[in-house]
C-alpha cells in the first residue's frame, strides 16, 4: 500500500534554534529550516530519507525512547568526536556501560545521547 511513499519520521522540540544549531553544528548534518506555515526543521539524512522536526513548546515532552541512530565504522572514535563536541553520553540503569557509555554486551555497539530538546539519539556500530 505505502511502498512507493516517501516516508519520513518527525519528533518535537521546545527550542527550535538550538536545536538547529545542534544537528547542524554538532552532528554536522544538513539542516533545512522551512517557515510558513510552521516553522519546522528538516533534516537530510545520507540515505536520502528525512526527519521533521516541530515545535511543540511548553507542550513538548522528550521521547524517552530512541528516536534517530546514527550508525557508525569506529563507536570509540564517534563518542570521543560527540565528547569534544560537548556531547553527554547518557547512563541508563540496568544497562552494562564502560567508562565511556558504550553498551558492548548483546546486540550492536550502542551508546546513547540526546538533543537540547531532551530527545534520545544513538551510535551505534555493528560487530
């Protein structure tokens, strides 16, 4: 029914301009910014595929689930980029996490953080 459909995936956010700078400057993604009649953020994956990003303001609530991951050759040297960037990893419990928060146990190499609007990314690299 969809299989020719452009689909794409969008969350919220509750600042618009920082969260922009982030994608944009941090993660160095291509970062459209679309006005009327929403102001919205799109981002241009590599893949061809895109994210919509909308403002929900006092309303947002951050996805505690993980909304983009961002696959990568060398997990070590991607946390290490993010960290110098100013990127926290996060530590959820119940997770074995090394010292830098990368998951090494079962399933791929993960390790989690999040955008000014509190919403869950990833990196992650296959084994």
């Amino acid at each position: 029914m969809f299989g020719d459909t452009k689909a794409f995936s969008g969350f919220s956010t509750n600042d618009l301009d920082a969260t922009e700078r982030f994608y944009r400057d941090t993660l160095g993604l291509e970062v459209v910014r679309e006005g009327e009649p929403m102001d919205l953020i799109g981002l241009r994956l590599a893949t061809g595929g895109e994210v919509l990003i909308y403002p929900k303001g006092e309303d947002h609530v951050p996805a505690e689930f993980t909304v983009l991951n961002f696959p990568v050759d060398d997990i070590e040297a991607a946390v290490d980029g993010l960290v110098e960037r100013g990127v926290t990893f996060d530590r959820p419990d119940g997770f074995p996490l090394d010292e830098r928060g990368i998951m090494r146990e079962g399933g791929p190499l993960i390790a989690w953080f999040r955008d000014p609007a509190g919403n869950v990314l990833s990196v992650l690299q296959e084994r």
